[in-house]
C-alpha cells in the first residue's frame, strides 16, 4: 500500500509539471515584432523596431516614471565596433496615457502599434546590428511574463557615406 502511494504522488507531481510546462508553451504571444532599417544620411541609419498589438493588449513606454509597475520596453544591443549609438529610442505609433487598471497607476503604454526608432552611426554597414528587445504585454485582466525578441539588422546601401572618413 505504502509503494503504491508513492507511485501515485510522483505521477500527479510528474502530471502537474508537465501541465505547467504546457501552460509555459501556449501562452499567447500578442505582439509581433518586425525590425527595418532606413539610411539617415551622414553615414547614420535608423533603426525601426516595430511591434503590431492584438486588439486588448497592450505593451509599455521605455520611459516609465515607477520601477513599481510593469517592465519598460528596452532595446538590447550587442556590443560592436560596427555602430555607434546617437541619443535614446524615439517612440511613436499609437501611444496612449491612461489608468491601468492591472497596476492600478497611470502609465504611458502602446494600443495597437508600438514604434522604437534608435539612431546610429554606422562604423562598419557589412556587418549586421543585433540584439535584443524586451518587452511586457497586458491587457485589462492580465499581464503575461516579459519576454525578448531577438532582432538582427542588415545595413541598407548608405549614400553618400564613407565610414572610414569618420573620426572616432
């Protein structure tokens, strides 16, 4: 009777965390992130970094006033002599600022399209810039874990541009 007891509890454990993992992998993934680039002239690119929200979710600004509410969105990049990074990540798309009702706080968030726009300086366009975004999403009753979206991104054709006359 004792071995059978033993055998059952290590099943319902072995079960639940195989139901637990499952639940891990079928969580949704409401935002789609997508990652261009587009010459600025002077030798400068920008970054685009693109995420299209399901309708009722929402991900955050990278500029949130509280470390007390969700995670900011940041963009993550590699080290490389390749770039060189010009200023912060601008925002746009559909920002909003409103009561968010699962942190109980006003935040400045993204419905429907979030739009990171990172200047660079381009040292080397052979070689790709890559990285990383993190990002949390929610919507009106829950927030999923943060997540990261892993982003490589080739160099257009730069006109105009000779990066070894620039002076580092």
């Amino acid at each position: 009777m004792r071995n059978s007891f033993r055998f059952t509890r290590r099943s319902l454990g072995l079960v639940g965390f195989l139901l637990f993992t499952l639940s891990l992998v079928a969580q949704p993934n409401p935002i789609k992130w997508s990652f261009s680039a587009k010459d600025a002239g002077n030798c400068q690119v920008d970054l685009i970094f693109t995420g299209i929200l399901e309708e009722g979710w929402c991900t955050y600004s990278q500029f949130l006033e509280s470390e007390d509410g969700p995670v900011a969105t940041t963009l993550n990049f590699q080290e490389g002599a390749n770039y060189k990074l010009l200023g912060k990540a601008v925002e746009s798309g559909e920002i909003i600022k409103t009561h968010d009702v699962v942190f109980d706080m006003n935040l400045t968030k993204f419905k429907h399209k979030a739009i990171l726009t990172q200047r660079v300086e381009v040292i080397d366009p052979s070689k790709p810039i890559a990285g990383y975004v993190n990002y949390m999403t929610c919507n009106d009753e829950m927030c999923l874990p943060p997540k990261d979206a892993d982003f490589s991104i080739k160099i257009p054709a730069l006109s105009a541009c000779d990066p070894k006359s620039i002076k580092h």
